[in-house]
C-alpha cells in the first residue's frame, strides 16, 4: 500500500489557474491513453480538498465526458473542509478537517491492501507530506505554461528526497513523472 500525490500539471508548476479551472488540461491528451486506468484500478480510498470537490460537483458533465460519470469514484472519498457542503447522491463521501495523520489511518483501513490517492490541491498533498505519510509522486506535466494560478506542491523538498522512479512520454502534448519518497533522507534533508 502506498499513499500517492498524482496530478497533472503545467510546464511551471500549477495545477489550476487561479480560479481553479483546470480547462487548460483537456485539450492535451485523452485520459484513458495514459497511465490513469492502471493506476485508479489500485486505488482503495481518495482524499481531496474542498477546491478540487467543488470543481468536480460544478462540472460534473466536463468529468462525466472525460470518465464516463458525473461522479467517478466507486471508493471512498474524503473531502477536507472546513465548510458545510453538498453530498453526491449514491458517492461514499466523508468530510474532514484537522490533522491529516488520523484521517490516514482511516484511509488506510477502508483502502485494504490498495493504494491512497491525494488527488489535490498541493497544499493538502503536502500535508500529508509533513506529516511523513507520502510515497510517491506521479505527475503528468502538460505543454502548457499558466504564468500564476494553484501550485502543484507548494512545499521546498531538496534532494535526495525524491528518487526518479520512471519517466513516460504520454502522446505529444505531455510526460508523466514518477517519483518514489526516500523517507531516510527525508529525515536527514536540510530544511528550509
């Protein structure tokens, strides 16, 4: 079992422009000739934040067009946020504030032996970061540049912390980036 952050982002780094459209992502590559089907097919439990679930409830005919459903994730969801928000009708959706570390750990037991996936933003992803809870990193980073909007991981990691694990063209318009967490460094990694 891993916890992973996977996202998409740009050329500079930003997963949403600053009012978090990811339109910029679409025209770029079709969903089920990347890495993405193998890689949901592993996946247990989800976390995200209330950004990235508000997008989803917004443009649920955008996600339904992509993936298939207005809502499309047969696994448990949980959703921080500090606000009181809209359930999807027949979603297993959980909401959470707080401390990201006892929210794992419920994570990690409704997951089974499958994988958790950060699926945004960044500073949600690196939370769990801090609090040492992340293994991996997968990025499928887009020819596009955004110039200012939501950074992926608005964290400093220094090397060696990441370890390169795997580098995979992905039709013209992108690359996906695959990051394994060595946690001995993490320890020892200067700080910024």
């Amino acid at each position: 079992m891993k916890t992973q952050y996977f996202s998409a982002t740009s050329l500079d780094g930003f997963i949403a422009t600053e009012d978090d459209s990811i339109e910029w992502l679409f025209p770029l590559g079709d969903l089920n000739n990347s890495s993405y089907p193998a890689f949901i097919s592993e996946v247990g439990a989800l976390v995200m934040g209330s950004s990235t679930y508000e997008w989803m409830l917004r443009h649920a005919d955008t996600v339904a067009a992509e993936v298939g459903s207005a809502w499309p994730y047969s696994q448990p969801v949980w959703v921080f946020t500090s606000r009181t928000l809209p359930l999807v009708e027949g979603a297993d959706i959980r909401f959470a504030q707080g401390d990201v570390r006892p929210i794992h750990a419920d994570m990690r037991a409704a997951a089974g032996d499958k994988n958790i996936w950060i699926v945004g933003g960044g500073d949600l992803a690196g939370q769990f970061y801090d609090a040492g809870l992340l293994d991996e990193f997968i990025f499928q980073v887009g020819s596009v540049t955004l110039g200012q909007g939501k950074p992926l991981f608005p964290r400093r990691v220094f090397s060696p912390v990441l370890k390169l694990q795997a580098v995979r063209q992905i039709g013209t318009s992108m690359v996906e980036l695959r990051y394994a967490v060595d946690k001995a460094a993490e320890q020892t990694a200067p700080s910024a």
